[in-house]
C-alpha cells in the first residue's frame, strides 16, 4: 500500500473484447490509435496483463470484487453478482470518494435491458448504465433511481464520453476525490457499426492478418478486424478527449488513470472467434496506468502478470484504502511504485463453464485451467494435458509441445506448477455442471444461463 497525503481521483476506462494486440503501442500493423499510443508512453504498461477467466461477466465480476470466478460465483454470463458482496463501488466510497459507473454493466443477472434497483448497484452513486447491449446505435440506459429506460444518442461511446466528461468537469474542483468507471460496449462484436468516418479508415482487402490465421478463415477474418478496428480508432479518440479533459482541469497529476478490457478476442486466429479461450489473443489484455504524482514514479513497461482480481486491492493501494479481508488478488502498487513483483510470475487461466455460450462444443470449446508464464502457456482440460507454448519462440503460438520429448521437463514443471496453483486456490477443476449445481444456476439444454432482453 501507498502512503500518500491527499488521495488521488480514479478514472478507469475499458473496452469490451479488446485484444492487447490490438492497438498501435502493441505493434498492430494495422489499426490507428494515436491517443492510446501516447498514453502508453506517458503510463505503466502492463505488457503481460491478462484475463484470467476470459468471459465478461466473470472478468467484471473479479474487477469489481477482487476475488476469483469460483469465489464470487460469476463464473459464466448472466449469472448475479450478490449485492452482499463488498465491491470495488462500496470500497471508495467508504473512503470518501464519489463514485460513479457509466456503460455496460453485466454482473445483474436479471436481464440484459431490465432495470437495476440501487442496492444492485454495488456501491456507485452516480449512474448512467445498461447491464448490456451490443446495439450500439441505438443503446439504453436508466439514469440514478428511475426506473425510465433513456437511450444514448448515436454510437453510444461517444455519448458516454460526453458524459463522463462532465463528470470529471463537474468533480475536479470538489472537495471530494472521485471514482469513475466507464464502461464501452465496443469493440465487441457487431463489428461493422462504428459510425461511418472510422469504419472508411480501413479496408477489409488490406488488412495484414496474424499468421495463426488459416487460410480456410482469411477472408472472414479480414472482414471482422477491418469492423473490429473501426470501433477500436473510434474508442481511441473518446480516450483522447478524456485526456483533454483532464488535463483541462489541471488535476492530470493527481488522478489514476487506467486504460484496459476486461478479455480479448481470436477474430480467427487459431480458426477461432470471440473468448473463453486459452490463446493469447483471449486472455491478453491491454493495461495502461497512469499516476504522475505517485512516489517512485517512471513510465515503463512491465512483464508482471496482473489479472481482473488484482486490480480492485491495486488501485486501492495506490490510495491507501484499507484492502476488504474477502479480497484474493494481489496488490501490485509497491510495483507500481518500483517495488518487487508480487506474484509468482504466473497467472491461472480458466474455463469453468460448461459448454454453453462461447465454450459450447459446436464452438470447438471446453473447459480448461492452465498457467500463463511470461514465458510459456500451458494448459490441461478435463481429460489431461491439451497445450503447451513457448511463447518467445512461438510468440503466435502456432506449434503446440505437449508430448513433445524434448519439451517434456518443462511440461512437467509447468504441471507441477498448476497443480500448486489449483491447491493454494482452492480448485478441484471438475465438470462446469457441478460449478452450477452447486450455485443453484438454471442451464437450458445447451448448458447455457439463458438471459432475457
């Protein structure tokens, strides 16, 4: 924890399903995002940042709780997070903090477009949200207490940029400091519904693939990525007038300022789409952050393997609030400041979910756990050992080791190595079905939560 004499604002911004590739700092050959870029030199970037459970509700839940999906039981979608639980919301604003959460929610459960009563809201005062919608030109809202549904005006990430401007606008000069979380629903698919000036910045016949593209997927994938980066240059321009803003106010120095996504997306790579993957392209996350005033403080990049649960105890570190005792991630602000790594250099990756949504087995899902190193990625299903990377030599992860004799020792650390990580955690790794009997979850015949609009 981080002793400081006044206590600095927290601006938290994310994209939905964006993939750390995909941005100019992280070497895309293809996408424009100048503002994400030049905050990348002015930041700590976390260049080995993951999602550990690579599915929306479950990351939001972690980032909210700092606890793991098996702990806070959002481990698949459209599943509630319990208003017991002690938030992130709840945390600061028992510090004295205003809070505020604008955008994509998703950790109701009770229905993508319904209204969600205040003691749901998990501790944040001021409210402009939707549990979740991927119309984004036509996208709602309830505002505070009223149970009137509003809809933003054209793409709605604009419009939640207004608003969180004048959030901050309104905030900078109070008394109080404040948390504010802005949540975008792009670059999550539908792809092609960026307003018109950003999706004519690429062309589909153009776009330079990754090479774990197959051929077979080329075409398609072109397509999704062109749309894809639209919504990604879009975004890229609301961070930068948050920024302006910001700096407008004058308290640039005196504000945490965090710039990430809750999971990635395959966009073909692999031949596979969306999350809940174990590829790097659905579990590496960008995560930028940006404090000035902090003690020890120095731009630079980080290989350290932060994920969804250590970001609730991080940022509170960086403020000096007391972590809540059911917290389980880990506290990187020492790091932050120039101190030692906290973990142990490896993060668990997860499925726990049964083939349902996106691990369903028509998708080529199924359930995992498995470790991402900074150097390797190895992970086991229900059935036993499935893959194994050495991502320094196989930075696309294009040739799979398990079995393999001479990667044979190192398999065998890194399976010793899950193995801990399981005990220490808690996890047996059974069948996802068990996971949703034991939480009581009502599955349709594909095992997925159904939602209702």
């Amino acid at each position: 924890m981080v002793t400081m004499s006044k206590r600095p604002n927290v601006i938290y911004i994310f994209g939905d399903q964006w993939r750390q590739q995909a941005t100019g700092y992280a070497g895309d050959p293809n996408v424009e995002t100048p503002h994400i870029d030049e905050l990348a030199r002015q930041s700590v970037n976390f260049t080995h940042a993951v999602a550990g459970c690579p599915v929306c509700s479950p990351a939001r839940a972690s980032l909210l709780t700092g606890q793991r999906p098996l702990t806070h039981g959002v481990f698949v979608n459209d599943v509630s997070l319990s208003a017991d639980t002690v938030s992130m919301g709840h945390a600061f604003g028992g510090a004295g903090y205003d809070t505020a959460y604008i955008g994509k929610w998703h950790v109701g459960g009770r229905g993508r477009s319904s209204y969600i009563e205040p003691r749901h809201r998990m501790g944040f005062d001021y409210w402009k949200v939707l549990e979740c919608t991927h119309d984004y030109n036509r996208s709602a809202y309830y505002a505070g207490d009223s149970d009137r549904k509003l809809h933003w005006e054209g793409y709605d990430a604009i419009e939640q940029t207004r608003d969180a401007e004048a959030y901050i606008r309104d905030h900078a000069g109070g008394g109080k400091p404040f948390l504010l979380m802005l949540s975008w629903g792009p670059p999550h698919a539908p792809y092609g519904t960026a307003p018109e000036s950003y999706r004519a910045l690429y062309d589909a016949e153009t776009i330079e693939l990754r090479p774990n593209v197959p051929d077979e997927t080329a075409k398609e994938a072109r397509q999704w990525l062109a749309g894809y980066y639209a919504h990604c240059s879009a975004l890229d321009v609301c961070l930068g007038d948050v920024l302006a803003m910001v700096r407008a106010c004058g308290i640039e120095d005196d504000t945490i300022l965090v710039f990430t996504s809750d999971h990635g997306d395959m966009l073909g790579s692999q031949g596979h789409t969306k999350k809940q993957r174990p590829w790097d392209e659905s579990i590496r996350v960008p995560f930028l952050l940006r404090y000035p005033r902090l003690p020890g403080w120095e731009a630079r990049e980080t290989d350290a393997l932060i994920d969804a649960p250590d970001i609730m105890p991080t940022l509170l570190g960086l403020c000096g609030i007391d972590i809540p005792d059911r917290v389980e991630g880990l506290d990187f602000s020492g790091h932050i400041a120039g101190g030692d790594d906290p973990s142990d250099g490896s993060a668990l990756i997860s499925c726990a979910q049964p083939f349902g949504q996106w691990a369903r087995i028509e998708h080529q899902g199924r359930e995992y756990r498995g470790l991402r190193t900074k150097r390797y990625t190895y992970v086991r299903d229900l059935e036993g050992p499935w893959l194994l990377y050495d991502n320094e030599a196989d930075p696309y992860q294009m040739r799979n080791l398990v079995d393999d004799a001479e990667a044979a020792a190192i398999q065998n650390e890194l399976d010793a190595a899950l193995d801990r990580k399981l005990a220490d955690q808690g996890d047996a790794f059974r069948p996802g079905m068990e996971y949703v009997e034991r939480w009581g979850y009502t599955v349709d015949e594909t095992g997925t939560v159904p939602y209702t609009d």
